[in-house]
C-alpha cells in the first residue's frame, strides 16, 4: 500500500513539471491581438451592410428657360432621352426675327469695321497737299516773292488737313470695330434668347412624368418634365464606429446585390463616394456611407430599380486613407 502511493506521488509531481515547462516554451500570440479578444480575427472581413437604399443620383424636373406657348412636346413618360437631345419647344418666332436682324446688324459692322477705304484716299491726299506745299517752298526761295504768303499758308493749311483727315479716318475705323463688336454682343444675346425657348435634356435618361402639354402656356422656371438618369444609382448605408473607422471605407470599391422580380439576383459595382461626417444613434454610434454603382440594361429594362433593398460589400483595401490593419488600433482608441 505504501508503494502504491509512492507511485502516484510520483506521478503527480511529473505531470505538474511537465504542465509548468510547457508554459515556459509556448508560442507567442499572433501580432495585433494580444490585447483583444478572438472574435477580431474577423475584422479583416469586407463589411457587409444589409437594408441599404438605392435613389437616383440626377432627377431634376427641367424647366421652361421663358415664357410662352409650348409649340412641340416631343416626349412622353417612359421614354429615354440623350443628352441635349430637343424635348419640348417654346414659342420663338419673334426672337427669331430679332435674331435674323442681328446677324444681318453684324455683318453690316464688320463690313464697316473692315473698310479703310478712307484711310488710304487720306494718305494719298496728305502726299499730294505736302508735294505742294514744299514746291511753293522752294519756288519761294529761289525767286522771292514767287508766291505770296497767303497761297503758302493755305498749302500748309491743306497739308495739315490731310494729316488730321487720316487720324480721323483711322479713328472712325477704330469706332466702327467697337461697334462690330457690340453687334455681336447683341447676336449673341438674340441667340441665347432663341436658345432659352428651346427645352433639352440635361443627360442621358428617362422621362419620369411629363408636367405640361401642348399648346399650353408656361412660365419661366416652370417644370415641363421630370428626367432621371438611371444608368448611374446611389447606395447609402450605415456603418458602426466600434466596427470600421471611416478613414479605411474612403473611396473603396463595392460590390451591391439587389433582389429583383422571382427572386432574380442582380450585381452591380461601383465605389465609395461619400462619407457623412454627422454620427447617429441607434444604441451604437454610427456613420452614413454612400456608393455611386453603375446600372446596366438587359432586353431594353434596367436591372436594377431604385427604392429595391439591397445589400453592399465593401471591399477593404481597394482605396482610402488606412490600411486594413488600423482598424484593431482605432476600434481600441474608440473603447
């Protein structure tokens, strides 16, 4: 019996040697978790934010530029429209007619602006005043009293007429430049003016509502139709502070999943574009994040609708200001 329990005294005291030289020599942690807990090691997955919204990016209601009689309606609801493509017409005749006698106004002033026919007939009329002047001169000189001193003074008088005609001529030339060039102000003005009544499309898109019709009157600054651009859509959805610090979400691309009709699956990327800098609070704090993704068509529909619900992966890594690694740093700074 004595034996018996020296052996098992023995055996103890072995186990407890062999579990203290194991603590001595184990490895150490894994870098950056020493001081948090296990779950973290799920930090390096991409965020994936459930419930986000889609809206359009553009939707404007396009307004009449003047006012007037509404001549052509040229869309109606559901149709796609190209960018500066002509959707509806205002009244213009008369401004029109305004513009016709503008552009025939700016020809005349360049014309005039152009002509220096008076110019060199100056010129040539100064050369022929000052030849006679100095014979005169010279016919005095060489038998005196040749010519009397009212017919030299009259000779310079001319030859100092003909040098203030060309500075007048060149002066007039100069003022009809000025004038070309208020023509052409006021042919530009006539253009925006014919311009103003007529209604384009400010992008690529679809009509959403027509707001006028045809013949109707309209005011300036009154909406004729709503235009959304759908080939382009925004995401937002919310982020919490303990979980990702925006600095690392900045710019990075997304992958959006929307269910569509039947249960259909449709993908979209895009990128991060905004970050809200206005925190909220459900419980936790968090942020707003937002996506710009890009929309295509399939048999003439867009795949993917605004006001569907969606969920967006965030792929880390792919752009902004920290790297995935800063995110245990921050997560413990916020704590």
């Amino acid at each position: 019996m004595q034996k018996l329990t020296a052996v098992v005294a023995a055996a103890v005291a072995l186990s407890v040697a062999a579990a203290s030289s194991a603590q001595d020599f184990s490895l150490p942690a894994e870098p950056g978790l020493e001081d948090g807990p296990a779950s973290e090691a799920r930090d390096t997955d991409d965020p994936r934010v459930s419930r986000c919204r889609i809206e359009l990016v553009h939707d404007v209601e396009v307004p009449a530029g003047e006012a007037g009689v509404l001549t052509y309606l040229g869309v109606k609801q559901g149709d796609p429209v190209k960018a500066e493509e002509l959707i509806a017409q205002i009244d213009d005749r008369e401004v029109r007619q305004g513009f016709r006698v503008a552009q025939f106004a700016k020809r005349a002033a360049d014309a005039r602006a152009e002509n220096d026919v008076e110019i060199i007939y100056n010129k040539a009329a100064s050369l022929v005043a000052r030849e006679e002047w100095i014979e005169m001169e010279q016919a005095n000189k060489r038998v005196d009293k040749s010519v009397t001193d009212s017919e030299r003074r009259k000779a310079k008088l001319e030859y100092d007429r003909s040098q203030l005609a060309i500075e007048n001529a060149e002066k007039d030339k100069m003022l009809a430049g000025l004038d070309a060039d208020t023509k052409h102000a006021e042919l530009e003005a006539a253009r925006i003016a014919v311009d103003k009544r007529r209604v384009l499309s400010p992008y690529d898109g679809m009509v959403l509502e027509v707001l006028r019709d045809e013949h109707e009157w309209v005011q300036p600054g009154e909406p004729i139709v709503r235009i959304a651009q759908l080939d382009q859509l925004q995401v937002d959805g919310y982020l919490y502070f303990d979980e990702y610090d925006p600095r690392e979400i900045v710019g990075c691309e997304v992958t959006v999943e929307v269910i569509a009709g039947r249960g259909r699956k449709h993908e979209a990327t895009g990128r991060i574009v905004h970050i809200d800098p206005r925190a909220e609070y459900d419980g936790r704090y968090r942020y707003r994040v937002r996506a710009e993704i890009a929309n295509r068509q399939m048999d003439g529909r867009w795949l993917i609708q605004p006001k569907l619900p969606a969920t967006m992966t965030i792929h880390l890594g792919t752009g902004g200001n920290a790297t995935v690694g800063d995110r245990r740093s921050a997560r413990r700074t916020l704590r």
